[in-house]
C-alpha cells in the first residue's frame, strides 16, 4: 500500500502539485505570447493604425510618436478634431508655404475641417508645416516630398486595399521597390500632355507600372501607348 501512495503521490492535488501547475501553465502562456508577438511582428513591414482615417493617423504617429498614439484609446475622435483644428492656424501662419506649393489654403481647411478622410494633398501639407520629408506609395507608383530645410530621412506611407500604413521593413528592400516604380511629381495631374513624352519616356513608363504595349504582336504606336498609361491612371492611381 505504502509502495502505491508513493508513485500516487505527484499525481495527487497536494499544494505542490497544484503549484506546479499553475507554474507550467504560466510558463506555457508566457512562451505562447512570445511566439504570437514575434509572429505578428514578422509577418508585415506595414503598421496600418485601427481608426477610421488611416493617412491621418500614419500623420499623428510621424509627428506624436509610438507612446502617443498607444495612448489615445477611445479619444481617438477628439484628439484627431482638435489636431486637424490646431493645423489650420498653422496653415493661416504659413501662407508662402502654401503659395510656393501651389496649394489651396481654402480647400485643405475645408478637408481638415468636414472630411472624415484625410486627402493626400492635406497630408503632404501638413508634412510640409512640420518640416517632414515623406513618400507615397500606392502599387506602381510613388510620390516624394522632400523639405529643403531638412534632411532626414523620409518616412514611407503605404496604400493597400484603401488603407494607409507605416512602412518599418528594411530601407534597403524599398528603394530597391521605389527603384522599379514610376515616379509621379504631381499629384492632382500625374501624367502630362503626350507632347511632353519622347516615346521611350511611355515606354519606361509602361514597363513601371506593367502595361504591355504590343497588340498583335506589333508594338503600339505613341498615342496608343499614352491612352493605355491614361487608362490605368483612371483605373487605379487615385490615392
């Protein structure tokens, strides 16, 4: 009987075998949240923030930083009104910055002020009152603003399926990315008139942004190489 009560006992709920337990079970517990964070940290290189508009948020983060924007919780809604508030007598302040960029002081109040969207002009704007370089990106295509009186490095926000995100990957892989990209220096117009391109300026355009010029096994002519860059711009280029 003695024999049996022995190998019995660790099987017992005795104090020592219930901590044990709990021990294991910590443990257990502790190394799981280690995997799921290490596999949610390695399975994307784009932060997109929870809330609703998502470019101005990514702006919040740049300008805020980490510990700010962890810290909003369910103030999301007044702290982003009374950010976009702020920014306006920012931009009543800055009226040269506004002129030399060709930017209507009008329009992007109006759209800090009534949109629930930030648009991609009021954001590069107010990258620009914070003296932040930045680049855009959305599938083929990427836009830089560059401040002159800075030289850090830009931050690199990133479109997928309607939403913007941080990009924090390797800066190395992105501008071996941006190096296969087409360029786009104004926003409101990206492709000019067809007069202002040399055919071989199309052509590079299209192997960019993967148009295939050739029908009938004959390559197109200029202007059908311009309608076709024209179509997809139309098609998927709206930031």
């Amino acid at each position: 009987m003695t024999n049996i009560l022995q190998q019995l006992r660790p099987h017992m709920f005795t104090h020592g075998y219930l901590d044990n337990f709990k021990d294991n079970i910590n443990k257990s517990m502790s190394e799981s949240k280690c995997v799921h964070k290490q596999a949610k940290k390695e399975s994307t290189d784009v932060f997109i923030p929870k809330y609703k508009d998502t470019l101005f948020w990514c702006f919040y983060i740049m300008i805020k930083g980490w510990d700010a924007f962890y810290l909003v919780g369910r103030n999301s809604f007044s702290i982003e009104k009374e950010c976009k508030i702020s920014h306006i007598e920012m931009l009543r302040s800055n009226k040269e910055l506004l002129k030399k960029n060709k930017w209507r002081r009008r329009s992007i109040e109006d759209d800090l002020l009534n949109n629930k969207i930030l648009s991609p002009i009021s954001f590069i704007c107010l990258c620009a009152l914070h003296n932040i370089n930045v680049t855009l990106i959305k599938e083929d295509y990427y836009y830089v603003y560059v401040h002159p009186a800075t030289a850090t490095p830009p931050f690199y926000i990133i479109k997928n399926k309607g939403q913007y995100g941080l990009y924090n990957g390797s800066l190395p892989e992105m501008q071996q990315k941006l190096n296969k990209m087409w360029e786009i220096h104004n926003l409101n117009k990206p492709l000019r008139g067809c007069s202002a391109y040399k055919v071989g300026d199309l052509k590079k355009i299209c192997k960019q942004i993967n148009i295939d010029i050739y029908k009938n096994n004959r390559i197109c002519n200029k202007q059908d190489i311009y309608k076709l860059i024209q179509s997809k711009l139309n098609k998927d280029f709206l930031y």
